[in-house]
C-alpha cells in the first residue's frame, strides 16, 4: 500500500485536577499508532491538548480560593509533561484557553454555522448538569438526579443559541451506517445508529455570560453569551490547523485535515455522543469533511473503583501517571496499558497487576532473552556475532524507525541499518519457527491496529519473545559452547548459526517492538546492535520490579555502559530516565535533533 497521511487525535481533557491513569490509556493507545504509521512510511500528525474552557475548571478554581487561569495553567502543565513521562510523540498540543489559533478558529467556525442556517436564538428551559456540562429530558434523569453523577440538575432558565442538530440526522446515520463516518467497535456505532434513530433534537450551543462565570470564548456579535464548552473543545481538532484562514495560513489545515487519507480520532465511551454525532454535524453544516474514524475505548477501574471522574481534588498515588513512571518507568506503565487492557470493556488496574505484567515479560521473557543472548555471544564468541540475512518484509521497517521527535529512540535505525543482507547467512533450518513469528509479526501488528485492537498487536509482537526463548531452550547453545571447546568443530558451526539468529531476533524485535515500547526498543538496539562487528558488554534491559514493600521502589535502571569507542553509549545513555524536565508545550512543539544520537555505527572505522 503507498504512502498514507494520517491524522491522529485524542480527546482534550477538563483540566479542573491533575492527570490521572484513565487520561493515559487514549494517549498511548494513539502514540503506538502514530509511531506504528510513522515506522512504515506514512505522513503523521498526533495532537493532544487540554480543554481549559470547561466550567467545572471555574468551579474548581473557585473552590481552591485562586484564579481559574492560575489552576488551569498549573493543571494543563501536569497533562503537557506526560508527554516525557510516557514518551509520547505528539506532535502538537494546544490549551484551548491560551493557544493563539484556538479562538478565532472557533469563530470561524461558528460563523460558518450561522451562515448556513444552523444557528438561532431560542428562549429555553431545561435541567442542566455541571459536572456533565449538558441538559437532560427528565427521563433520562435517575431519581431526578443525574444518571452519570448522581448529584442533583439545575434548572436553568435562559435564552440560548441552538445548533439545528435535527437537520442532520439523516445524513449522519447514513455517513455512519455504510461506514464512511467509521466508529469501531461495531457495538458503538450501533449504539451511535439507535442515538440517531430515537431522533435528534437541536441543542443548546452557547451559555449566558453569567451561568459561563465570564470564562470561555463569547459568541461572535453576541457580548451577552459564551460559547457552549464542547463546541468550543470539539473545534481543537481543526483550530490548531488554522482551519477557515485565508490562504495559505490555512496550509496546515488544507494538508492534514482536507487531504489527509485517514482522520482519526480517539475517544473514551463518555463522549462518544459528542465526537459521532454532535462534532459530524457541526462539520456537515459548516461545509468541511468528516473524521474518517472514531475509535472508542471503555474505561479503566482502580482497585475496583471509578477512576475516570476522580474527585477534583487530586489522583491517588496509585494512579498518577507520572508517578508511576517515576518509579516503574514508562516502558512498565505503556506496557500494562497495551497489553492487559481489551479493544472492549473496562479494565482494573493494580500497582500490582502492573509489576506482575513487567516482571513476567519484560524482565523474565524479554530482559531474559537479551541477557542470555548476549552473555553467550561473549562467553562463546567475545560478543562478536554474525547476524543472519532479515526476513523478507523487516528491513524497510528497520529503516523507518527513526522518530524525529524522540531522542531516545532515534538510536535504533543507526544500530539496525541493514547492512546489506544479501552478504548474510541464511537462517539455519532448526530457527523456521523463530524466522516465521519474525516474518509474520509486520501484518499481524498492521492487522490488530487497523481494527485498534491493541492488546493483539502487543501480544503478535511478544511472540518474537517467545519463539527466541524457546529456540535457545531447544538448542541450549551452552552445550554447543562446551563441546567446541572439547574440540567438536561441527558444533562450534552450529553454535555460528544458532547465535547469528539469535542476535537478528534480538535486533528486529527493538525495531517490532519501538511504537509500543520506544525506551525498551532503544536499550535493546544498544545491548544487541552491531557496533562495529562486536556486542556491547552485557547489561540488563529491564530490571526485575521488586515488590518488596507498600512503599513504592524507584525503578533500578542499569548503569551507563560504556560503547565500543571508549565514550558512553549514546543509545542506552538516552535511553534512561533523566532529570524531569518541564517542557514548554503549549507552543509549537519542540522537535529533539535525533543527529546527536547516530549510535556506535558511527565511531567505527
Ligand atoms: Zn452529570
């Protein structure tokens, strides 16, 4: 298939508390298919961002005593630096409170809407939810409180600007139904079909000054009202591409929205309604093209509870993002999330589910297959390996790895540049098991992200993992080892062959193994790739997480292993966890020179 260009999403939290564990799921779910598109060949965007308009940010801010710009500011920089914490490529991250394409964007906007009819004044009465921020028919309330909060609704009496919503219906089911709007799993869109069905009713896009506490973007030509937050959060996917400028400032917007193959948006179930429905139709009626797709995913439980509305007043420890990073890495965080949480149903996570997933595969399969590799090709053959000729079908994924935005990836295409496989060994006969996950794994990933099953493209993955350890179990290249010494020729040969594919397992599996785990896929390029015909020495990639105590331990990363040239290795150097820093990205984002990091390659003669 050519090249695609690919435009990606998540949702834009409220930021009326810090981030907590649910918030991380969509981030990295999106950061694997980004790194994913972006490794074989396609053209990619990832946006994130902060909703700073929503009036429970006011509520909040009103609660801690302090000025709603000051708690938004405070919060949005908790959510912008979890772009370090869990090694996410974003490429953009607009704050729809202070980012300069935000608001004439959403004017823009609102005005197309207006000139299409779409938007009128009506005198309204409704029951209203703040924690919701939406109205409810009574008969959707649970006795009389809301259904999702169960606190109890207001009735608000005011006259607002409507969206003619009802005009709509018809087309969206029909976008929907033959799969031009695509919303995955099939169990959303048919519950988005019945939505429609049961008939769509005009809704309430702006809020008075007074109800919007004098927050938000007012309501071009109307000083007395205040832009309804979800229009306003829903316009971030276009405003940020200066959508509706003149040209060409509204180049961005002509390239990754207009003609982009694929617009991809990432939601969780709460605002399905919002992104199928309510976001479509704003589009519809101002003339611009649709999403291609809305992907759906359900929510994580904490030790059994609700985490995805915490309390305002903050996360527990337990599921703070960057807490657990701190402490576990983010290759154990990312790891979890992809891994153990299904394409559909919520999920309950544990501390201790999370070090238990780690520890069995990353430390005991993975970190396991790496160190026995390595400690063989140096007990054996002083880490100088032949590598056997890549399966059909990775070179060009190797190549394709290297990732502009993330330093401590961008070792991984130097250390794994095809160095001509035509001159390789084929791979022995006895490794066809090895060599066939190998050559499957490329469509077998390709396959479970197409239909945003996460969980399968993670598990096709491990399947390297798992086909190397058993090759080393069946062969036991130790045994080989022993008797080359004790003079057998033949099985010194053998133990060539039997390591050459070891190690080429152990190279493709960082490049496979990059969009969900980029940190571990550098550290394993370092440890396995081919500085200059010569491992380096052996050092763990993943530690074993000790759960020793309630109180939880710093993660215990390897010391800084010097390279072939004498300096340190630059890949696993980048590799570690360094001092947080806090990094600007309410701006344009910044992009990490990836020169820097050209690996051990380089240094040879
Ligand atoms: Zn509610």
């Amino acid at each position: 298939m050519s090249a695609q260009r690919v435009y990606l999403s998540t949702t834009i939290p409220y930021v009326n508390s810090r981030p907590h564990l649910g918030h991380t799921l969509e981030l990295v779910q999106a950061d694997v298919l980004a790194r994913h598109h972006r490794r074989i060949g396609d053209e990619v965007r990832l946006q994130s961002g902060t909703d700073d308009n929503s009036l429970k940010n006011v509520l909040a801010a009103e609660r801690e005593g302090i000025s709603t710009r000051e708690l938004v500011n405070r919060n949005a920089s908790a959510f912008a630096v979890l772009r370090d914490d869990l090694s996410l490529s974003v490429d953009d991250f607009i704050r729809t409170s202070s980012d300069p394409r935000h608001r004439p964007g959403v004017e823009r906007l609102w005005r197309a809407c207006a000139a299409n009819g779409d938007l009128y004044r009506k005198a309204y009465q409704g029951l209203y939810c703040v924690g919701c921020e939406q109205f409810y028919a009574e008969t959707e309330l649970a006795a009389g409180k809301c259904p999702d909060h169960g606190t109890p609704v207001e009735l608000v009496a005011e006259e607002n600007w409507f969206f003619r919503l009802s005009r709509y219906a018809g087309t969206l089911a029909e976008l929907i139904s033959t799969g031009k709007l695509r919303i995955e799993p099939a169990s959303r869109r048919n519950e988005v079909l019945g939505f429609i069905a049961g008939g769509l009713e005009d809704f309430s896009a702006s809020r008075s000054v007074q109800r919007a506490r004098g927050w938000g973007i007012g309501v071009p030509d109307d000083p007395s009202q205040v832009i309804y937050v979800w229009w306003d959060a829903l316009g971030n996917y276009i405003t940020s591409l200066n959508a509706g400028a003149p040209a060409p400032r509204d180049a961005d917007y002509q390239h990754w929205w207009v003609n982009a193959d694929r617009r991809v948006h990432l939601v969780g179930k709460g605002v399905l309604r919002f992104h199928a429905v309510y976001w479509p139709a704003i589009l519809l009626s101002a003339g611009q093209p649709l999403p291609t797709e809305v992907f759906v995913h359900d929510y994580l439980t904490a030790d059994g509870g609700k985490i995805s509305k915490s309390a305002p007043t903050g996360t527990p420890d337990s599921t703070d993002p960057a807490r657990l990073s701190h402490r576990y890495g983010p290759d154990a965080v990312r790891w979890w999330l992809l891994r153990d949480v299904p394409r559909a149903g919520d999920t309950d996570f544990t501390v201790a589910k999370l070090i238990t997933r780690a520890n069995e595969d990353l430390a005991n399969g993975l970190g396991n297959l790496i160190s026995r590799v390595v400690s063989l090709a140096h007990s054996y053959r002083d880490g100088a390996v032949r590598p056997c000729r890549r399966p059909d079908g990775t070179s060009r994924w190797l190549a394709a790895a290297a990732d502009p935005r993330d330093a401590r990836a961008a070792a991984i295409p130097a250390v794994l540049a095809d160095p001509g496989t035509d001159a390789l060994p084929d791979w022995p006969d006895d490794a066809a098991s090895l060599r066939e996950a190998i050559e499957r794994t490329p469509a077998a990933v390709a396959t479970a992200l197409a239909r945003f099953d996460f969980r399968a493209a993670a598990s096709a993955v491990f399947q390297i993992v798992e086909q190397a350890n058993r090759y080393v179990d069946a062969t036991e290249p130790w045994h080989l080892g022993r008797a080359e010494r004790a003079g057998d020729v033949a099985a010194g040969e053998r133990l060539d062959r039997v390591l050459g594919a070891l190690v080429t397992a152990c190279q493709v599996l960082a490049a496979e193994i990059w969009p969900f785990l980029p940190d571990l896929a550098a550290r394993i390029a370092a440890a396995c790739g081919d500085c200059g015909g010569r491992l380096p020495k052996p050092v763990p990639v993943f530690p074993r997480i000790e759960l020793a105590s309630t109180s939880l331990p710093r993660p215990q990363y390897p010391a800084l292993a010097a390279g072939p040239s004498g300096r340190q290795n630059p890949a696993l150097a980048a590799s570690l966890p360094s001092a947080r820093r806090p990094r600007r990205l309410d701006s344009a984002p910044g992009r990490e020179k990836a020169s820097e990091v050209t690996a051990c390659r380089v240094n040879q003669p």
